[in-house]
C-alpha cells in the first residue's frame, strides 16, 4: 500500500512551482507524461507561477515548447543560464573563465586519466574527440578537437564537464568533486553515469532560483519545488516545500525527507493536484494526508 501523499496544509500560499526537468517531469524517452501537463497547466491556470530549472543548456528545451507550449522563463545549465523562451534570448548568464576550466582539466587528467572533457558557451558545446552524443549534450554536432584550440576566450563558460568511461560513477564525482574544491561549483545530474559538471563557483540550481523568486516579491516558504539528482539538492532544501522524487538519487531522498511518488506514478502531477484541492477546498475527505 502507498504512502498517504504529503502536501503542503491548508492554507499554505504556494505562488511559484519549480521543478526540474530530466527523470522528475520528462521521462528517458523526453515526454511528459499527460497527467503532468494536465496538472501544470492547471497550476497555471490558477494563477501559480511554474519556473523549470533544469541542468540542460538552453538548446534542449524543445519538450517545453513542443508539449507544454511553455512560453515562460527557464533556469538552464544549473543555474547558469536564464533563457526566455518565448523572446528566444539569455536574460541573464553566470559564466567563469575559461583558464579556470582549463586548469581544474589538467589536474583531473593527471589524476584520472581517460577522462574527457566537455565545454558548453553561449553559443554552443566543445568536446573531446570520444566523447559520446549519448550524454544529451547536443542535439546536433559538436565542436569536437583539442579544447583549447577551440574554446574562444571570451566570454567565458556556461558549464564545464568531465566524465571517465567505465569509472565507479559515485567514486568518480566524488574524487572530483575533493579535487576542485572550492574553485568551481560541482555537481552530477545523470544517474549512474562517471559525469561531473562544473560551474561558476557558488553556483547552483538555488541561488538563481532566489533570485528568481525575489524578483517576484517571492519568499521561499510560498515555494513548491520538485527534483531528482545531486544538482537539485540545494534548491530542494531552499524551498519551504521541497520534494525528492520518491526514485530519486538516495542521498537526495535521505536529506530532503519529504517525497513524491516516483515518474512513472505522476508523482509531480499528484502533489500539485492535491494542493490545488486544498487550495479550493476540494479536498476528498480520505485521499490525501497532510504534513505539518
């Protein structure tokens, strides 16, 4: 027997809805599944605000345009990006020199060697020779060669990654994420893959979002936020109602407590249908518990 479903009590204001992409609304297969468009959409219509905040460069939102007819702001690249997609333009970048990638790549490699490197800009991806399109990095051909033949210096770098075939995945974020320390941000998205990404240093899904939300006259106790993986963790924590994906990464599920049920049971759709019924007293008495 399920769990009873944990929503935020009656009312709670909740005016913004987040949530990651990949693995917490899209499934492998890159769709949404019905149930959770029904349910966003009616979140919208009742006048929330429904931010996504994803881990993809702003090139790998065409679900959002081709399924959701979402014309909203999205938080791209963990943070690093805020991309309107409706006006098709960056409103905001958190880029971090290129020599500073360039350095952090050197020490990996002498530490860990095989491993491979990638660097997302602006304007589109750079990659190792070897490195394979199967990690989502692009829809369309890379730049691929020598990084630093190719990486222009300005204006910097979105996000910087590298990954080692056939590592231990977790020794291997963890061995880089020791290794980088505090010079770059350093986080993994994709379960049971050796990838690491490496941001601006301090960056994270959550600091934008605050941002974001601030801007709105937001505080994070009206916050409703949805995630799966390591690089939704501070953004989970951030909200006043942040929610693992009950198969999610098991330290996230550990240190985030509160659960929705898993993708393939429409957990992101479920919670918001119950605070919808909260919110207007809908509520069927027996269906749904709620959480102090």
């Amino acid at each position: 027997m399920s769990p009873p479903l944990e929503v935020p009590p009656p009312g709670t204001p909740i005016r913004l809805i987040a949530s990651d992409l990949d693995g917490t609304v899209l499934g492998r297969d890159f769709r949404f599944r019905p149930r959770t468009v029904e349910a966003l959409r009616a979140a919208q219509d009742g006048g929330l605000h429904v931010v996504f905040v994803t881990g993809r460069p702003m090139r790998w939102l065409d679900p959002l345009r081709e399924q959701l007819a979402h014309e909203g702001v999205v938080i791209c690249s963990n943070g690093a990006v805020v991309y309107d997609l409706a006006a098709d333009r960056v409103v905001e970048s958190s880029l971090f020199p290129v020599h500073e990638a360039f350095a952090v790549m050197d020490e990996i490699a002498a530490r860990h060697p095989g491993s491979l490197f990638a660097a997302e800009t602006l304007e589109g991806v750079y990659t190792d020779h070897g490195w394979a399109r199967t990690d989502r990095m692009e829809s369309g051909a890379p730049r691929t060669g020598p990084l630093r033949e190719q990486v222009p210096a300005e204006p910097g770098l979105v996000k910087f990654l590298a990954k080692r075939d056939g590592a231990e995945p977790h020794a291997y974020v963890r061995a880089l994420t020791e290794l980088v320390g505090g010079r770059l941000s350093v986080t993994s998205s994709v379960a049971g893959s050796p990838l690491v990404e490496m941001g601006q240093r301090g960056l994270t899904k959550a600091r934008t979002l605050t941002q974001y939300a601030a801007e709105r006259g937001i505080g994070p106790h009206e916050v409703l936020a949805f995630g799966d993986m390591p690089n939704d963790l501070e953004m989970l924590t951030w909200a006043g109602h942040g929610y693992a994906m009950a198969d999610g990464h098991p330290a996230v599920v550990r240190a985030v407590g509160r659960t929705a049920p898993p993708f393939a049971e429409d957990g992101v759709a479920r919670v918001i249908e119950a605070l919808l019924r909260e919110q207007t007293g809908e509520r069927p008495a027996g269906q749904v518990s709620t959480a102090g």
